[in-house]
C-alpha cells in the first residue's frame, strides 16, 4: 500500500511558541486515522500543516508524493485533491447550498455547470440533504451545515478529507448525523486524518488512533491498543478525564 | 419662503447647471475613488509588507491634510510645477478636472480604509475554506470575500458618497461652477438676501443627500441574504 501522507521531523512554531515539537506520521491510502488529544496538544495545527494552511517551520510534509513546502509546487491543484472540514464549517453564506457545493468544480473548470450541478445533488442527496439545496446557510442547523460543508469539500472528488474537531461546535444531539456520513465515507475507502473529541467514532472507524500532548505523538495504535491498553502514563490519565 | 421660490424661478437655468456640474463632479469624483480604493484597499489586507507601506503612506497623507489644502496642492501647486514642461490644467478640463482629481484622491483614501474594514470584518475561515478547495487567492477574494465584505461595507461607502457630494462646495475656492460658487455669485448679484440664497443652495444639497440615503436603506435590505 502507498502513503498518501508522509511527515518527517516536523516542527512548527507561531513566534517564540512551538506548537509541534518533533512529528512523524504515516498515513496509508484508505486509512482513517484519528488524532485524539487535550486541547493546545496541537492536533489542529498538524492538520492544517497537511495542506499548507499552515507553513511549517522545518520538516518534511508529504502529500502524494508532493513536497508541501516546496515554494514551486502548485499548492492549489495539490489542495483540489485534499478535502478539508471545519470546526465552524465556513460555509459561504452569501451562496445557497447548492452553489457552495458547486463553485469550487465550476470556478476551477473541472467540470461544467450541468455536471457540477448532477454531482452536487448527488453529494447531497449522500448527505440526506437533497431537499435544502436552494436554501441559504443560515436556514440550516448546525448538523446540517457540516454536511454541507462534507459535501462541498467531496465535490472535487478529493483522494484525501481532512476533518478539523467536525463535530465540536454542534447540539449533543446533531453530532450523530455528521459522524453516520464521516462512517459512511470510511466505509468508501477514504483516507481521512480526523481530529476529534468522538471517543466512540475513534474507536469504532479508525484504523489507527493517535494520541498527541505538547506537541508531540504520545502513542498510536489501533483503537484497541490505545483505548483498551494504553501504555504511556499521559494517555491513561487523559482517557481517563474523557471516557 | 417667498424669497426661496422667486430665487428658484428666476435661477433657475443657471442653478440646475450647477446642480448639473455638482452630480457629475460627484460621479466621476467616486467612480475613481471607488476604483483607488479597491486597490489600496487590497494593498493593506495583501499581507506584502511594500504594498502595506505604500496604502499606508498615501493614506496618511490624505486624512492628515484638509482638503481644501489639497484642492489648493493639485490645482495652483501641481499647475505652476508643471508649467516649465508645457502642463497646463486648462488642457485638461481646467479648475473641474483638478477638482476632480483632488475628490478622487481624497474619497480614494477613505474608500481605502472602508474596505479593508469590510475585508478584515469577513472570518478569516471564509478565506481559509476557499483555498482548501483549491480556489486561489485571486479567486477566493472577488467570489467569496469580497461579495460578503460588500455587505458590511455598504453603509460606509454610502456615507462616504454622501461626504464627498457635500465636499464638492470646496471647490468653489477653485471656481469650479457648482452649486456653492453659483451661490456666491448670486449673493454678489443680489445683496442682502444672503439668507434666501444660501438657504436655497443648501436646500439642494439636503435634496440629493437625503435621496443617496434611502437609497441605502434600500439597498442594505436587498443584498441581505437567507435571514
């Protein structure tokens, strides 16, 4: 199997704080791999380091075989192939539904209008939501935007999702409708790096789980190792305060 | 109120063509300020450190200076430098060209300062959701920012329009023939109805000022969305 995703020795500083100490990750084609942690642990930060929403400051980050700090590479084709959901979503409210699923295709002429509206409506039919597509934004609940926003981010038929706390910001009892489609996506064979607090999503979809505190991997393993036998002292006792 | 309608009727000619050069100063004054502003307005919000200084330095200058001064700079000061090279403003339109040029300059600064306020006020998550879709940066800012930057900024720019209408008296120091300097003129011609005259002329202003801003409000109500 191929690495979609390859870190080396990365390091990322925002001034005089270092957020990531020293990371190293692999992540393999159809993998779905969760990055659990206490907040500040630089979960996040990593996340956005895969697709150059963040520059690192040293290290190496791999993306199909792209080397994302090369200054030379095309950084927005490489981001057509690598999804990306918020915590807050980031829907563009001033375009309904539909057309936030469909700019992306449209404006980068991958498609054509007609297409790229058959693609989105089957996106969104995917994500139960065929019916909202002339809605606007803030007509939808929040479970509802995060679809969207899973929707919008497939419809470049990305190789790669990445999800940012997806379900952080959402009502108790949305949650289970964003992580049954994140399931269902897994399921497709998606490789998808996960930052969540979704201990029961963690352990039930992933593949492998990683457990980061201060800016470094602690532990990874697969969901049964970490959860079941965790054997650095950090994971048990942060296990402990969220289980 | 008598007064008010007899200096209406017998001035009329002259007054709708003041009224006339005000509009027109006023348009042409604000389609080139609305188009300096974008530009250094995208100057500021560029994160490019040269363009930052450039937007800043023009628009200190501008804010840090009366207008009038600058009217005065434009016309007799940028005139008189240039006379050794064969410029002069009569060549180009004369007193309503340098106006109009002063006007743009000062409404461009200000429109400047509007719109990377409307910019900034987006969420930076807006701008990072375009580009982890692949958009660029080009395209992130006219399809996604800047239409929802439009909406916050509507009321300033209105506010700005209307500031700039009323600026266009000042160049009546100039003797460009708006609706001020044809003022002057028939208070010259008609002393002691000072009053009638001037209260006739603001009446003008009042006028137009008050159809800009509820033109506004109307507008304010049409680009929002989904609510």
């Amino acid at each position: 199997m191929a690495s979609k995703i390859v870190v080396k020795n990365l390091k990322k500083t925002f001034g005089h704080l270092e957020v990531l100490k020293d990371i190293n990750m692999e992540v393999e084609e159809g993998e779905v791999v969760c990055l659990i942690g206490p907040s500040g642990s630089g979960k996040s930060t990593f996340l956005r380091c895969l697709n150059r929403l963040e520059n690192i400051t040293s290290g190496v980050v791999m993306v199909d075989g792209h080397m994302m700090s090369d200054k030379k590479i095309n950084l927005n084709k490489i981001r057509e192939n690598i999804g990306m959901v918020f915590q807050h979503f980031n829907l563009f409210p001033h375009l309904t539904v539909l057309e936030n699923v469909t700019i992306a295709p449209v404006e980068l002429k991958k498609m054509s209008k007609a297409e790229a509206k058959e693609t989105a409506m089957k996106l969104l039919a995917k994500v139960g939501l065929e019916e909202k597509a002339d809605a606007y934004p803030a007509q939808l609940s929040g479970g509802q935007k995060q679809r969207v926003a899973i929707a919008r981010a497939l419809a470049m038929n990305p190789d790669i999702m990445l999800f940012d706390e997806p379900t952080s910001a959402l009502d108790p009892e949305m949650v289970g409708e964003v992580l049954e489609v994140m399931k269902q996506l897994a399921a497709d064979g998606m490789t998808m790096v996960v930052v969540t607090h979704e201990m029961g999503f963690a352990r039930e979809v992933a593949d492998r789980v990683v457990f980061m505190d201060g800016g470094y991997i602690v532990e990874e393993g697969t969901p049964e190792e970490v959860f079941g036998h965790p054997k650095e002292e950090r994971t048990i006792s942060f296990l402990n305060k969220v289980l | 109120m008598m007064q008010i309608v007899e200096i209406l009727t017998k001035n009329f000619g002259p007054l709708m063509s003041a009224l006339g050069v005000t509009i027109k100063l006023t348009v042409v004054s604000l389609f080139f300020a609305t188009i300096i502003g974008v530009i250094f307005g995208m100057f500021k919000v560029s994160g490019k450190k040269l363009l930052k200084i450039i937007a800043d330095i023009y628009i200190d200058i501008i804010r840090g200076t009366p207008l009038m001064v600058q009217v005065m700079i434009i016309y007799y000061g940028i005139g008189q430098m240039l006379r050794p090279l064969g410029f002069s403003w009569n060549d180009y339109g004369g007193s309503f060209a340098a106006a109009a040029v002063s006007l743009s300059l000062n409404a461009g600064a200000y429109m400047a300062e509007i719109i990377r306020g409307g910019i900034e006020a987006v969420e930076k998550g807006q701008m990072e959701a375009a580009r982890s879709l692949g958009l660029s940066y080009g395209k992130s800012m006219r399809k996604i920012i800047l239409p929802q930057a439009f909406r916050t900024m509507l009321p300033s720019i209105i506010n700005q329009f209307i500031i700039s209408l009323k600026d266009t008296s000042l160049v009546s120091v100039i003797s460009v023939s708006e609706l001020t300097k044809r003022g002057n003129i028939m208070t010259a011609n008609a002393a002691g109805r000072a009053m009638a005259i001037w209260v006739t002329i603001a009446l003008f202003y009042l006028v137009i000022c008050t159809i800009l801003s509820r033109v506004a409000k109307v507008l304010e109500r049409k680009v929002s969305y989904g609510k």
